[in-house]
C-alpha cells in the first residue's frame, strides 16, 4: 500500500477519534452529564490536549493530501471529490447525536443509581437511630428543641458519610399561615438568644413546598429525589407517633457510574 495513503487513513482516523473525544468531554461538561467513573474521567480531562492534537492533526493532513496529490496527480475533480465526502459528513454528524443521547441516557441511568443508593442509606439510617427520630419527631417551637436538635442532626450527618448536609423539616405556622421550618446541626443558639420562626423558614421552591405541604397533609409518603450536576437531593418522610417530619438529605458526586 502506498506509504503516503497509509499515513493519510492513520492520521484521519486518529483525528476523527479526538474529535469524539474532545466531543464527549466538552458535551459532558456543559450539560453536567454524570457517566463515567474517576477513573474514566480523569483520562477526559487529558483530552484538552486533543484540541491541540487536532490542529497539529489538521496541518499535517493538509500537507499529506497534498503530497498525495503530487504523488498521484489530480485525476479526480474537486466537485467529485466533495461528493464523496458528503456520506461521511452525514455519517458524522449523525454520530455526534447518537453519543449526546447515549450520553444522556447514562447520565439518567446514574441518576437512577443514585437514587436507589441514597433512599436505602436513608433507610438504613433511620433503622438505626430510631431514638434519635423520635426526638426529632417530638417538635416543639422552642430554644430546648433547637439546641437538641441541632447535635442530634449533628450526629447523623457524623454516622453517615453519604450525608454531609441533613436537614430536618417540620411544619408550623406564622400569623395563621402554615409554613415549613428547617433544622440543621448549624441551628444551635446562642446562650439567652430567643428563637424567631422567621429565621428557621425553609426556601424552597414552589414544587417543593406543593409535595412538602402534602406529606404533612397525610396525602403523599414517598419520597421526592432530584438530580442537577451532580448534586443529588431526596426528601424522606418520616411518620412517627408524634407526628411527621421530612428529612432532606443531600450527596454529591463528581463522577457516574460507567466505566473502571
């Protein structure tokens, strides 16, 4: 096989092959789509290094085409060479769509992992610290409640790795209107500091305060999970004898679920 083709097809696939790679990355990367282990995601963040492959790719080939053209001569027309180009163009551009949707069906798929992983460590959490829960459960508007509950969720983010952050929910009122309060390890008071509803009202969207209003209502007991950039949320009822209350419970993870 001619020497000069031979290159040509090498360095054609080899820069086909980054174009998907760096395609893959940068299409990962806006979209926050979670696939891929650490491991596999690491060897991505080496594709900036395609971007300059690539132009290094394309002056090179420029200049093998056109010593083929010198080796073999011009038989063909520019606009039958161009023809021939169309199916591949067609091919690759197709290409393209079919990794995004791959890539966004994994990113559900791991959202869907997640999910299954986050309500059984929740689950799993309140098995064990029964105690705990029902003291939480045990809601009062007072400086006694906060400080207690405040170490109490303390030691559950301390238990459970996966849950940096938990927030307990309760529902109360304000002026004759009902609204949600939330609770953290960070809601401890200051010695004589008189507590202000106001300050323990939870944000949240108006989504979120529709399913929260009806867990409290009695209408709705599962839970509520959401998934943006690699920040996974759940909300978990809890229905106790004292009454219920949601805990909010978040994880994030930088990586997905395919590859080593």
């Amino acid at each position: 096989m001619n020497i000069v083709k031979l290159t040509n097809k090498i360095a054609l696939a080899t820069v086909v092959l980054l174009m998907y790679w760096v395609f893959i990355f940068i299409t990962s990367t806006v979209f926050g789509f979670k696939v891929f282990r650490e491991n596999t995601t690491e060897l991505f963040l080496f594709s900036i290094l395609g971007l300059f492959a690539i132009l290094s790719g394309s002056i090179v080939l420029n200049i093998m085409f056109n010593l083929t053209s010198i080796a073999e001569g011009r038989g063909a027309s520019d606009a039958k060479i161009s023809k021939s180009y169309k199916p591949w163009t067609f091919g690759f551009a197709g290409s393209l769509l079919v990794i995004f949707i791959l890539l966004f069906v994994g990113d559900l798929a791991t959202a869907k992992q997640k999910e299954r992983f986050l309500v059984s460590s929740a689950s799993d959490l309140i098995a064990e610290q029964k105690e705990i829960i029902a003291r939480l459960a045990d809601y009062s508007f007072s400086s006694e409640y906060i400080d207690k509950a405040a170490q109490k969720i303390k030691v559950l983010s301390k238990v459970e790795e996966k849950f940096p952050r938990v927030t307990v929910i309760v529902r109360d009122s304000l002026d004759n209107k009902s609204l949600l309060l939330g609770f953290t390890d960070y809601s401890k008071l200051d010695k004589e500091e008189l507590p202000d509803k106001a300050d323990y009202i939870l944000s949240t969207s108006s989504e979120e305060r529709q399913y929260l209003h009806s867990v409290f209502d009695g209408g709705v007991s599962a839970h509520r999970f959401s998934a943006n950039d690699g920040q996974y949320e759940i909300y978990f009822p809890i229905k106790t004898p004292k009454g219920i209350i949601v805990l909010h419970l978040s994880h994030h993870s930088r990586y997905g679920k395919s590859g080593s």
